[in-house]
C-alpha cells in the first residue's frame, strides 16, 4: 500500500512538472506568433508602438493559455510517461503486480485539478485580460470605434419591461454618449432616444421619445420624454422612470465574445439575455464547456497514459505516440465540429459540449481497459 502510494505520488509529480512546462512552452509559442500578427497589423498605424502591441499580446496569454490546456496534458503526459516507461520504472512497477489504474490515479486528479482551477480561477483573470485586449485591439488596430458604430452611430437594446402585465419587451435606440462627455454622476447615457414598448407577443403598445435617456442603478431616467399612444396622439413632456436589469458593463458585455465572462458571470449574463428575449446560446455552450473543462482534462491524461506505456522493445512506440497526437487533434476538431452545430441548434447544448470530453475519456478507457486487461 505504502509503495503503490508513493509510486501514485511520484508519477502524479512527474505528470504535474511535464504538463505546467508544456502548458508554458505552448502558451510561449503561440503567444509569439500572436504577437507577428499584432506587428504586421500595427506597421501601417504610426501611433501604435511596440510597447501597445506587446501588451495586447500578453493580456491575451491567459486566454490562450486556457485555450490549448488539453493539447498541454495530453503532450506533457506522453512525455512523461514515455520517459517513464523508456527508463523501466514502468514496466518494474507493472511487473511487481501494480496495475497501471493504481498509478494513474494520482495523474488523473492532477488533470482534473488543473481543469477546475482553470474553470474556477483562471477563467475570471482570463475574461478581463482579453477583454482588455479585445477594447485596445478594437482601439488602436481596428478601424471600428466600439459600440457607437453600430447602424450609423445609434446604439440597439433589448429588455425585459416589467411595466408590463403581462412582462412584455421594450427596444430603445440612441446615439451613446463619450464618457469624456458625460454629466458628473452619468456612468451611462444615450441622446436623441427612441423607445418602442411592445406586449409579450410582440404587439406595439407605445412609442417614447426623448432628447436623452440615463442609465441609473435599477432604471432609466428620461426626461421630457414624449409618450405615443395606440392612438398615436403625443402625451405632454413629462419625467419617465422605466425599470431596468442593465448596467454599463452588461450593454458593454453584450457586444463582446461569451469569452471575455467570467465563469462565474455567466450564469446571471445568461438570465438577462434570456428575459429580453435574446439567444443567450453562445454564452450557454461557453458555460457547459468551461463545466466539462475537468472531464476533458481527465480523458487526455488517461489518453497520454494509453498511447505511451508500449514498452519500447516491443517496437512500434513512435507510432503509438503519434496515434496519441492525432487522437488528441480528433477530439479538438470534434469539440469544434459540436460546438458549431450546438451553437445552431442542430444539437443539444449539453451534448454540444459534454460529448467531445465524454467521448474522449470512453476511449482512453477502452485503451487502457484493452492495454491492462486484454
């Protein structure tokens, strides 16, 4: 017992060392080319300096390291198990009665530690960071200038409008405001303000139009705001107070990538989508993939343990090793192949995104189950 621990222990650290040096190595390299691309794009703009670019790049190295973590522990766990088995450590341990499930065990646990500190921990430093080089890259190197060149100019939201009974829809359309620009205490504003009120089943109710409308915690606030009814005849100005569940970092969020939220963002991101009547499918299968991030990591390992414990007098390792590789790509371009038809609702997102990490952990089984057993 004492000795199979201690083998567990010593595997597991092995793993752990090859996995993190090639989790660095990989993240290193495609950081760098990320950074040529980051050059090539800026050698036309003579206000974008060396120092812009390269923060662009590093803000994105979180990102991109969470990105390629399976592709790490499948190719630091080859490399460490075939550097165990070519020095016989291995093939003693097997040949002593240790069945390869008791030392891969502890492997194992390091994977799926990995994946839960990257769903749980690094995820959140991750979203922030690339949101930060999404903002400066759409600053400085692209030729958009953020939300405020939507549609000419004018900014298109949808929410919930609990005013409403039954809960219907409300659409406002403005011109958002520079924060330079903005009113001391204004975090958000919008001018020459449309506002369409519309019934659960999509029926126009009123029409609102104001010369400004501010975001303000819990509501907007337009002022002098002129109400059309379904007699189409305009109220007197007068103050409007409408309800909200938006802020300024949600109207922001709305517009980026699901991969600049935070796992732990997401779920609440995912409840305002879906109650102003926008398709949160996105940032659902974003979720359930950062969920299944362990599984995955988990069947890589076990998928590095099949394809490099073949002692190496029995001939055939290099083939052996390079079928782990091109498993490993097989389940990349599965992941991918899913996520496209999850995002178009030809499957269900929870297959969409548990099916690439529930394959690939039944097939490293069979491996191994076949390796050991059979």
């Amino acid at each position: 017992m004492t000795f199979t621990r201690t083998l567990t222990l010593y595997v597991s650290r092995r793993f752990a060392a090859m996995t993190v040096a090639m989790l660095a190595a990989l993240a290193c390299l495609v950081a760098l080319f990320d950074l040529i691309e980051l050059l090539r794009r800026a050698a036309t703009r003579q206000d974008v300096t060396f120092g812009l670019v390269t923060q662009i790049a590093a803000l994105r190295l979180p990102f991109v390291a969470m990105q390629i973590l399976p592709f790490a522990i499948l190719l630091g766990g080859i490399t460490a198990f075939w550097r165990l088995t070519r020095s016989s450590e291995l093939i003693v341990a097997r040949a002593a009665g240790i069945s390869a499930w008791g030392f891969l065990t502890g492997p194992v646990v390091v994977a799926v530690m990995l994946g839960v500190v990257a769903t749980t921990m690094v995820s959140p430093i991750s979203s922030a960071m690339l949101a930060r080089a999404e903002r400066l890259d759409a600053q400085y190197l692209r030729n958009t200038s953020g939300i405020t060149a939507l549609a000419g100019g004018r900014l298109w939201l949808r929410q919930a409008d609990p005013g409403l009974e039954p809960q219907g829809v409300a659409i406002l359309s403005g011109r958002p405001v520079p924060f330079a620009n903005l009113r001391p205490g204004e975090a958000f504003r919008l001018d020459e303000v449309s506002l369409w009120r519309l019934s659960a089943d999509d029926r126009p109710l009123a029409r609102v139009e104001a010369g400004s409308a501010v975001l303000q915690p819990g509501h907007w606030l337009m002022e002098d705001a002129v109400i059309f009814g379904a007699d189409r005849m305009p109220s007197p100005p007068q103050r409007l107070v409408m309800p909200t569940e938006l802020t300024p970092a949600r109207i922001q969020d709305s517009f980026a990538s699901p991969d600049t939220l935070s796992f732990w963002a997401l779920p609440d991101f995912i409840d305002v989508l879906e109650k102003a009547g926008f398709s949160a499918v996105r940032h659902q299968l974003q979720y359930q993939s950062l969920l299944a991030l362990p599984l995955l990591a988990a069947a890589m390992a076990l998928l590095s343990a099949g394809f490099s414990m073949r002692s190496s007098r029995r001939g055939g390792v290099g083939q052996m090793i390079g079928g782990g590789v091109a498993a490993g790509f097989a389940l990349f371009v599965i992941d991918k192949v899913t996520g496209e038809f999850g995002e178009a609702g030809t499957l269900p997102l929870i297959f969409a995104a548990w099916a690439p990490a529930g394959a690939g952990f039944l097939l490293a089984s069979a491996l191994l189950l076949h390796l050991e057993d059979g």
